[in-house]
C-alpha cells in the first residue's frame, strides 16, 4: 500500500479559488534562507511539492532557475498558469517525490516545506535519498518537518512507526502523516550537515520544525 497519498487531497483544493487564497505568499524564511544562497552565486533551485506555486514563483522572481514538482495535476496546472501570466521560466513537473526525474547533482538549493512528512517511514527515506541524489555536494537543503509536539501526533491509526491517519477527517490528514523530534530528525539528516534546526509553531498547537542542511 503506497502512503504518499495526501497529495489526492491537495488536488481537491487546489481546483477552487478558495482553495488556493491560504497558499499564495511565501514564507519569510524562505525568502531569507533563498536569498542567502543567491548572494553566494547558487541558482538552481527545486522546489519540491511545490502546490500551486507560491515559493517557485517568489524562487523565480528573484533570479533562480526554477524546477517545481508535485503530485498533484491541478496544484502544476496553476502554477503553470501563473508563471505563463509572469513570463517566468519555471518547469513544473508532475510527480512523485520519491522518484525525482532529475539527474544527479543538479541543484544548489532544494526546498521542501510541508511536503515530505506526507507519507511512512519507507517513503521518507526514499526521498530523502532522493533529495540528496539530486542536491550538489555544499547545496542548501531548507525543509519542514512535523513535530511530536504538534497537537495531531498520536490521533488516528498508527499505520507505521511515528505515521498517522485519521479515517474520519476532512483535511489531508485522513492520508498518512510522519511526526518526528529533534534526535530523529537529526538521524534521518544523516547526509547532511545541519545549520539551523527550530520547533516552530506555524499555528495553535501545529508544530513544525524547521531545518536548513548543507549536503555533504
């Protein structure tokens, strides 16, 4: 059974205007942690479940050399449109993102914010396997990761260990999601070396942590 689901949902609200209005600015941090990279003269940049755009789009006014990718259709038909509309050559991809159709070693800087926790154990490390196949040796790596102290961990199924579902509920969380603390995300960061790592609160009671890496 494949636990990389939760981008079926994504689809459902990314397909109206409603949808979409919460996911269209991107984060502070992004933009400062981005901004560093691009002083040093990096700029290729992946976004990696990159929704309906919003940090691909910010990556590509600024001077980067944009890829995005996504699993779900109407989360790149935006994007796609956007760009078109602002003439920014960002190649959206579809698909998935612990099978990344890029060549080794491709880019300087590598963003994953709210995307590789949707999915169990299994999935996490295929992708972080991914992630550092595809980053260059120095490259920034800036991801999120769900926290043991966010209000969700522990509700639902345990479908594997630390992944939960929820049957009953009405956002993504009725797909897998993977809750970690600092020791163990330090552990699955394994290939990196780790530059700043904070438990933020996105949210009351969301926890989130927040990580930038440089692969080694």
């Amino acid at each position: 059974m494949r636990t990389d689901t939760a981008h079926r949902k994504w689809n459902e609200t990314w397909q109206s205007e409603d949808g979409r209005r919460d996911w269209s600015q991107a984060d502070p941090q992004v933009l400062a942690c981005s901004a560093a990279v691009l002083s040093s003269g990096r700029s290729d940049a992946l976004d990696l479940g990159c929704g309906v755009g919003r940090h691909a789009l910010a990556l590509a006014r600024m001077g980067f050399n944009v890829d995005a990718l996504d699993g779900s259709e109407a989360g790149i038909a935006q994007l796609r449109r956007d760009a078109a509309l602002e003439r920014l050559p960002i190649q959206a991809n579809q698909g998935s993102m612990s099978e990344l159709p890029f060549a080794g070693d491709s880019f300087d800087y590598l963003l994953a914010f709210n995307v590789i926790y949707h999915g169990d154990p299994e999935v996490l490390a295929a992708t972080l396997a991914e992630i550092a196949r595809v980053l260059r040796p120095g490259g920034t790596l800036q991801l999120t990761m769900l926290s043991k102290r966010n209000v969700n961990f522990g509700v639902g199924d345990e479908i594997a260990k630390d992944t939960f579902v929820v049957p009953d509920a009405a956002d993504d969380k009725v797909h897998p999601h993977f809750y970690c603390n600092a020791a163990e995300l330090v552990g699955l960061l394994a290939g990196f070396e780790l530059k700043s790592l904070a438990d933020i609160e996105q949210k009351p009671g969301h926890w989130h942590w927040h990580a930038v890496a440089e692969r080694l």
